[in-house]
C-alpha cells in the first residue's frame, strides 16, 4: 500500500529549514513504510494565513485524500492541519497525524498570531478525520511554558497520545532525533 508522508512547516518555515531534510533522509534510510515525503512550501511562511495555508494543503492532498495519508505538522503547520481537517474532511479517516511542538495557546501571542489562536470549528470533524493522532511536546517550549495544560488539552479535544521530549524546546534544530523516533514509533509502517 501506497503511504504519503505530507510535513507542514512551522511560521516562517521551508523545506530546507529546521529538521526537515533531515527527517526525509533519515526516511529514506530507515524502513519506515512511507513511500513518500514531502516537506510542503507554505506561501508565505513568515507572514502565514490560515486561508493560504489551508489552501495549499488541499492542494497538495487533492480532493480525495488516500486513508494511508500520514500528516506532519510542527508548531504553526499543526494549526494548518487541524483547520484544514476542519473544513476538508476526507471521505475516510486518515491513518494518522503527528504535530511537533503543538499549541492551543501561546504564552504571549503576537497580532499576527491571534487568528490562529481563535478556536476550531468543527472540532468533533478535526478528531475523527484522523484514527492515530500523536502529539510530541517539550518540557521547556518558550512559547508554551504550560506544557501540563498543553498536553492535557490535546488529551482532551483530539484523544491525542502524548509524547514528552524533555529539554526539547520547540524542536528548531537541524536534527530532531526526537521527532524521528516518535514518528517511527507510532506512526510508521506497522506501528
């Protein structure tokens, strides 16, 4: 079976920033079951919307996204993921979700900031649209010092598993071993 692994940025973003190509080459390297990576080219990563965001996800995953779908998102791009699901549904659960250094709330948003801080309509949609969602946290992110709340609200809205990297951060290095374990961990190739 064909499995797609779609990895949405972080505000400010790009595919060859951050852990990204990293991860891709250590997919290609470890038996993972994806048959495909793709580090996604948001428009406008330093000044995101959600409108352009959430378009081009729907772009990259077409109208019918396949069920062995597999989406990534760090920090901002989980944001995308989520208001993506929220109003593109696909017709069949997809397999599974892991959003990186994940927030509901920011500890001191900026203007920019605030629409996606505003809550998700359709939250019930969000949650069944994927059967795997994995969220993987840091004890110490700088915009989320609350990571107990954190993590109890992805529990809590989504039925999310909760994977704690302590001294993470929010996971802006170029290698994110972490990241990588997390993802083989739960949401590779017979996980």
């Amino acid at each position: 079976m064909e499995r797609s692994l779609y990895i949405v940025p972080r505000w400010a973003g790009r595919p060859d920033t951050d852990f990204y190509v990293w991860l891709e080459s250590k997919l290609r390297q470890t038996p993972s079951g994806f048959s495909s990576v793709q580090t996604l080219d948001m428009l406008h990563p330093s000044q995101p919307t959600i409108d352009a965001w959430v378009g081009t996800l729907a772009t990259a995953l077409g109208p019918t996204p396949p069920a062995s779908t597999v989406l990534m998102g760090h920090s901002v791009g989980c944001q995308a993921i989520l208001r993506y699901l929220a109003t593109h549904p696909p017709q069949e659960p997809l397999e599974g979700a892991l959003l990186v250094a994940a927030w509901w709330e920011v500890d001191k948003p900026w203007e920019t900031l605030l629409p996606w801080l505003a809550p998700i309509e359709n939250l019930s949609r969000v949650r069944t649209a994927v059967r795997r969602w994995v969220v993987l946290l840091s004890d110490n992110d700088p915009f989320t010092s609350d990571f107990v709340r954190n993590q109890r609200l992805w529990e809590e809205r989504l039925g999310a598993q909760v994977v704690l990297s302590p001294g993470g951060r929010h996971f802006n290095n170029p290698s994110e071993p972490a990241v990588l374990q997390t993802l083989l961990s739960h949401l590779a190739h017979g996980a």
